[in-house]
C-alpha cells in the first residue's frame, strides 16, 4: 500500500509540483490549501504524513500544526520560506517532527518522509491504520478510518466530528492527562475555537455514550484542577 501524504500548500504552482514530484516517488497525495481543507481531509481518511508550509490564507500553519498533532500522531513536516529561528523552535515545540526551509532538496525532501515513516510506522500511522482499521477499548470498537463506534456486539454509537476528534485525542494519549486547552485543539477549526467550557460538554457526552455509569465514569477520568484522562486500555 502507497503511504499517503498530505501537501499543504496555497500556491498552486508549488503544491502541483510537490505533488507530481511525490506520486512520481510512489506515494499518493492529497493537497490541501487551507487550515480548513486540511483538517476536513484529515478527519475523512488516514494520512500518513503532513508536509505543511506555514503560511496559508485562513490560518497561521504553527496553530494548524498544534491541531493536527492534538488529533493524531501523524508525522509533520513543515516546508516554509519563514527562516526566522523562532518559527523553527515553535513549529517543533508545538509538535512538528522536522522543519525545512524553501526551496528545498526534492531528494533529501524524500529521504526525510521515508525516514519518518519509517520510525513512525505501527504507531498509529495511516499505513497501521490501514492493517487495523480499528482500536478497541473496553465493549467497544472505534473505526479509525470510517470515523465511527461501535460495541462489540454491533450496535453503532454516533458521534459528532467534534466528539470523535476529541475521543480520538484522549485514545492516543493513554493514561496521560490532557488538559482542556489541548483537547481544545483536537476539536478546533481555527486559531480562536470555542471555549474551553465545550470541552467539559463534549465529555459529558461522550460518557453518556459509552460510560456504565456516567456519574462513575471508568473510561474517561477528570483529574482536578488538570483535565481529562483514558483510563481505559486501547488494543
């Protein structure tokens, strides 16, 4: 199976190019001109790996980086004109994996996707996603590719974008605490977002939906003061 890149790119001309360049390689691309593209294509299909320019009409691409890494642990590589140090330790802090400036080395372009998909492979990858398909936790099993729940039994539990991005956050982060402000960029469409109070809606939501007793939650946890954590084991 072809890995399946992501080009975020507003000039037509570089992204056409970037594009051609990468399927010539062996990869099927999608491209993306926007903050809002990106996370529509991203919430529709697995993707193994963003190659996103910071620069784009609707949203500065740091705040794009951190909602994408909020959602999942696809790969980030950020190929911009911005040179300023800054931006560099920003987009990595935010949680990019690599950083290139334009114009760049198709070849070491290249080596470095191959590279990340490599170490990033079986970590919740669109390709490992592709073998799986779904995660499962407690009686219940979340369709990564089809954005849908179900029990074990088969009865489909619907979810809205915002509840599946959010379930999906705290999947991805076992055990650990998010706080409201990361689980806030998992949900987020722009830079401004709702408030931080969704989040605490959201998660009475989704207890009532897959809790046994929502007022005893077992799966999704609140830690005072801190946020939000799976208690649940994902396999």
């Amino acid at each position: 199976m072809k890995p399946h890149l992501l080009v975020v790119e507003d000039d037509e001309f570089v992204q056409s190019l970037l594009a051609a360049y990468m399927e010539k390689e062996g990869f099927r691309v999608s491209v993306a001109a926007t903050g809002t593209e990106t996370l529509g294509l991203l919430n529709g299909e697995p993707i193994d790996l963003v190659l996103l320019d910071l620069t784009l009409p609707d949203e500065d691409g740091l705040t794009l980086a951190r909602q994408v890494r909020a959602r999942s642990k696809t790969p980030i590589i950020v190929l911009t004109a911005r040179k300023g140090r800054d931006d560099r330790i920003t987009a990595l802090e935010v949680g990019a994996d690599d950083y290139l400036n334009k114009p760049a080395d198709p070849e070491e372009l290249v080596l470095r996707i191959r590279n990340l998909l490599g170490r990033s492979d079986g970590e919740g990858t669109a390709i490992n996603a592709h073998r799986r398909q779904s995660v499962e936790f407690a009686d219940f099993i979340l369709d990564v590719a089809g954005h849908a729940l179900s029990r074990k039994g088969g009865e489909a539990i619907p979810l809205t974008n915002a509840e599946f991005n959010l379930l999906s956050a705290l999947i991805n982060a076992p055990n650990r605490v998010l706080s409201r402000a990361v689980l806030l960029d998992a949900i987020s469409q722009d830079e401004a977002g709702p408030s931080e109070r969704v989040i605490d809606v959201l998660i009475s939501r989704l207890r009532k939906k897959i809790e046994a007793d929502a007022r005893r939650p077992a799966i999704i946890l609140t830690v005072v003061g801190s946020g939000y954590k799976f208690g649940a084991e994902p396999r």
